[in-house]
C-alpha cells in the first residue's frame, strides 16, 4: 500500500506521520485490497481537519473528521475508514456466490 502524508497550513512532525502510517497498515485486516492512501492535515483555524482518501480495487473511499484537536481529527477519520472498509468488505463476501 502506498501512502502519502500532506500536511497544510502547519509541519507533521515524523512520529506523528509514522503513527499514522502504522494506523492505515493496520486497515489491511479488514480489507487486503487497498491499493493507496492520501492523508490530508489541514490546521487553518481553530478547527483542525483530517481527510483520509482510501483507493481500493475499483472503489475510493473517503473519510473527513473536524476537530478542535487534531490527534481526535485523526482517531475520527481512521474510525470512519474503519466503518467503510468493512462495510465494503461485507457488502463483496455476500455477493459472491
């Protein structure tokens, strides 16, 4: 899988991208498929944003948290992730034949 980390408006620090890079690994459990993974952290105001973008075999899946902090910014969009690949995953076991 590959992934890529943006950071606006403010600098990832390195453990915090090798954090996140560990956090996206460990969603291959759920679904093997995942091609690549773009991280967005976007700190412009008061709120901070995270955007998770997932590329999948033939799906994309996207995942957008806000926060006031951005370490649960990044806790919500990996929850969202989660939520979405295992629907995916559910929805292509049951209807294979």
């Amino acid at each position: 899988m590959e992934i890529q980390i943006t950071s606006r408006h403010n600098k990832a620090s390195q453990t915090l991208q090798d954090n996140i890079t560990a956090e996206l690994k460990k969603m291959e459990r759920f679904y093997d498929k995942i091609t690549s993974c773009r991280v967005v952290l976007d700190s412009e105001h008061v709120d901070k944003i995270v955007e998770i973008s997932m590329t999948t075999q033939g799906h994309q899946l996207i995942a957008t948290a806000k926060a006031d902090n951005l370490g649960k910014a990044i806790d919500s969009a990996l929850a969202k992730t989660e939520r979405q690949l295992k629907k995916l995953n559910q929805k292509i076991k049951s209807h294979k034949p």
